[in-house]
C-alpha cells in the first residue's frame, strides 16, 4: 500500500500502472498524511501519475482529503488548465453514476418509510429587521407530491432580475426509481434532462463548457463543506411567563405546534485563496490586466468575471522531501505538499428555533391537590384551544429523514453518525413544522431563513391516484407543446 504512494512521489508513472493493476480496492480509498493516491499526485502536479489513477476505475474523484478538498479543489490550487480539465471531465463522468445509484437508494429508502403517497406545500422565506432589505429577501411556496416510487417538486420561484424576484411555474420529476431526473418549464414549454445526462461513450460537457468552468474554478476562491459540530449542542422548550411559566404553544399553518431552541451548534467554513494570488492573472478580452490590483469595479458582474480566461499558473515549488520522510510523520511531522495554503477559517454560533407537532394525544391532567399553594403553583393558565386540523401528517421525524440524508451523502460518515444520534436521544418528540434558522447575507447583514410545512394530504388505500390528478408524473413531450432546452437558462431546441 504504502508502494504506491512512494512511486507517485517519485512520478514514476509506468510502473504506478503495473503496481496499481494488482492492488486491493482498499489501497484507493487509504490515506496517508490526509491524502490519497489522487489528491497527492495532483498536489505534486505529477501528470503522468494522473492519468493513470484517472484511468482505473476503483479511483474516485469525490474522495475528499482528511481536510475536507476535493481533488477538483486541489487541482484548482495547483493550477494546470489540463490537470484541472481532466479532473473535472472525471468527476462529472462520476456524479452521474453516482446520481443513478443515489437515486435509486433514495427511492429505495422513501419506499422503506412506509409513507403512503402524499401531497404537501412548503412554505420557506428570507426575513429581516431591515426595512430597506425586506423587499430583496426571497420566498416561495414548495409543492411536493410522492405517488409510488415517484417524486415530482414544484416551484414558483425561477431567478432575479433587475433587483426584483422572478415568478415561474417549474418542476422536477423525479421517475424512473429514481435514475431520471428531469426540469420542466410549464410557462415555457421547456424540458431539460438533468439526469442521466449523457450516454456511456458521449462527453460530459462541450469544449466551451469544460473551459469556461475551468476558468470559474481558476478565478474563484475554493471552499469547504461546512463542518457542522453538535457536540454541545442543547435543546430546551420556549416558556412563556414571569410568576407562571407555560410552554409555548404557536399555531403553524393549521399545526399546534410546541416552540423549541437549539443552542450551541457551531459551523466552521474553511476557504483558501492561494491560487488568485499567484499569476498569471484572468485577462480580458482585449487587453491583459491584474484581476487582484483591477479597482474598477464599479460595472463588474461577479459571475462573468470568474468566467474570464486564465492561463495555467505558475506552477508550485517542486517537492524536496523522499518517500521515505513521507512515511515516517513521526520523524518528519510537516512537510510541504502542494502550493502553499492561504487558509481563512470562519466559525459560526448558531441557534435554532424548531416548532414541533406533536399528533399523539395529550395526557390526563394531573389530580387536584389538597395544598391551595400547590394548587396555585402547579396549575398555569390553560393553553388556547387546540384548532381542528384537518391535514393529515405524514409520520415524517427528524430521525427518519437521516437514511435520507444519508443517501445523497450531504454529510461524511462521521457527521452523518453524530447527526443520527443527536436526532435519535435529544431532539424532542413530533414533526416538524417550522424551523428557522440564522444565516449572514452579503455585507454582514443578519437574515433568517423560515421554513413551514404547509398543506399536507394523505393518500392511503386506493386514494394514490389523486396526486397524479393533481399534478402527474408523465414527462411532457411534443405533444403537449414541449420542447427540450434549458430551463434556467433560457435557450431552447427542436420539438
């Protein structure tokens, strides 16, 4: 095991093929000071060593380094267009194996929830104290329809244009088990293909494509998946009164719902930078400039700059430490891989408010006492009146959404363990109907992010075939006026 890794610090790529033709699937998956066999070749710019691990197919480009970057990153930092291109022609090529497998298991664990087919809005929106603001803060109501082994979401809410929110009619199908994906523009008539998007043997993306990503990659700072820690993390109930203490009871879109707070959740945001600070620097379309010293900004689009060509950097420092002080950390605890990192770590304090439904009855009240103190002092005013729901909950708890969560890996095996565990032992009983939680918008400016469960309806016995009246399931075609194009882009081909 340890071979391979010595052979790509010494960027000996023949004999890299031969050794890794033999080896155990383990050896891909192993790291050695945080790297495995694909990020460190590319953090050493060895090409030759690329190809080759690109080229075997137990070799995965979404294998992230113990840090948390991504090959992709990695090359980005580095800086070689080719590496760059190659690497992401490999990980598209792998999202989309991964989506068909992704899909499937989604499905598949949707099905093992035992829900029956179901209709439900949810309602989310930005809020903010500032009154200037408020009107730029999105919302939108989400309509989400399960029928069988198929989902198809809905939603009015499609760009922003000249500072105002644009209004559409989209949706995404979800069919097939799970293996197809596809956007459709009702206003517009439009259908894209998401997934799967190319057949086995087609290119993942044009020529234009690939380098005009590139480029974004290049132009653009690279940034880690947030590492959430829940270790001291608390949850307690919201109480209302000074003398009397009550629980909080809120009424949420026709739910009685008890008022929670998580507190203690801390967020850490690692970005680097290291790359926008080595030339050669993007150049414009008729003169070469420093992007990082450029002071006119006052007409840039973030966007379209990122998306201006930039030639391969000036490569790394060569490496100067052998295989041998590679695999003893304990004798040599730093060395140098890569280009130097520009590393800013952002930690965040959150607290969240979560509103739970509980649909179990209440218990009996307790029997009244013979103490007229405890009396007074045991028996709070009584709550307001419970509403006559008429929505059926889905028995959806935070704790059955995990194998979900789980499935589209959005967390790593170790968050997704400690996630699963808070939710099992200290999050408190019900479904959830509201949650809002904090987030930083540009310029520093504290909003909120609120989301509701809306209107939910249960289809159970032969009832299922009123979600596909209301919505259906049957990709649109020709006959119907669609045509396929891009639906957030606004090009559109042939019927």
């Amino acid at each position: 095991m340890e071979e391979a890794f010595s052979l790509i610090i010494s960027n000996s790529a023949t004999t890299l093929k031969t050794h890794i033709s033999t080896a155990k699937p383990s050896t891909f998956t192993t790291q050695i000071r945080g790297h495995s066999l694909l990020s460190l070749a590319i953090a050493l710019n060895h090409k030759e060593c690329i190809k080759v691990l690109l080229d075997h197919p137990l070799v995965s480009s979404t294998l992230r380094t113990k840090d948390g970057w991504s090959p992709l990153q990695e090359a980005a930092s580095v800086g070689d267009r080719d590496v760059v291109a190659m690497v992401l022609v490999h990980w598209r090529r792998e999202m989309v194996g991964w989506w068909e497998t992704r899909g499937s298991l989604l499905v598949e664990a949707l099905h093992e929830l035992s829900l029956p087919d179901f209709s439900m809005t949810l309602n989310w929106r930005f809020t903010t104290w500032l009154p200037f603001i408020q009107p730029l803060c999105p919302s939108d109501t989400i309509t989400i329809r399960k029928h069988g082994r198929n989902v198809r979401i809905d939603s009015t809410l499609v760009g922003f244009e000249s500072l105002s929110w644009v209004r559409g009619n989209v949706s995404i199908l979800c069919v097939d088990d799970g293996k197809r994906v596809v956007l459709v523009d009702h206003d517009r008539r439009v259908v894209q293909q998401v997934v799967p998007r190319v057949k086995e043997g087609e290119d993942v993306l044009t020529e234009e494509e690939l380098q005009e990503e590139v480029n974004i990659l290049l132009n653009t700072p690279l940034v880690s998946p947030p590492h959430v820690d829940i270790s001291k993390a608390k949850v307690r109930k919201v109480q209302d009164g000074v003398l009397f203490k009550t629980d909080r009871v809120e009424t949420v879109n026709g739910f009685d719902a008890s008022v929670w707070v998580i507190e203690g959740i801390s967020v850490e945001t690692r970005t680097r930078e290291e790359h926008l600070h080595v030339p050669p620097y993007p150049t414009h379309q008729h003169q070469s400039d420093t992007w990082a010293t450029s002071t006119d900004t006052s007409n840039t689009n973030p966007l379209e700059t990122s998306k201006q060509y930039r030639p391969s950097l000036t490569p790394p420092e060569p490496h100067t430490f052998t295989p041998s002080q590679f695999h003893t950390p304990s004798l040599h605890p730093t060395l140098q891989i890569g280009r130097p990192r520009l590393l800013k770590t952002t930690t965040r304090q959150i607290q969240a408010t979560l509103w739970m439904h509980d649909p179990t009855p209440p218990p009996p009240p307790p029997p009244p006492s013979s103490s007229l103190f405890s009396w007074i002092s045991s028996s709070p005013p009584p709550p307001p009146p419970t509403l006559q729901i008429t929505n059926k909950t889905p028995q959806i708890t935070l704790t059955s959404l995990v194998p979900l969560l789980t499935c589209l890996n959005l967390f790593g095996d170790v968050q997704s363990t400690r996630i699963r565990d808070f939710l099992g032992t200290r999050m408190p009983p019900g479904v959830p109907v509201q949650v809002e939680v904090p987030v930083i918008g540009a310029g520093g400016v504290s909003v909120n992010v609120v989301v509701s469960v809306g209107e939910v309806k249960v289809f159970e016995g032969g009832e299922g075939e009123g979600v596909v009246e209301e919505g259906g399931f049957e990709v649109p075609g020709r006959r119907r006026g669609y045509v396929k194009g891009d639906v957030f882009g606004g090009g559109a081909g042939v019927k």
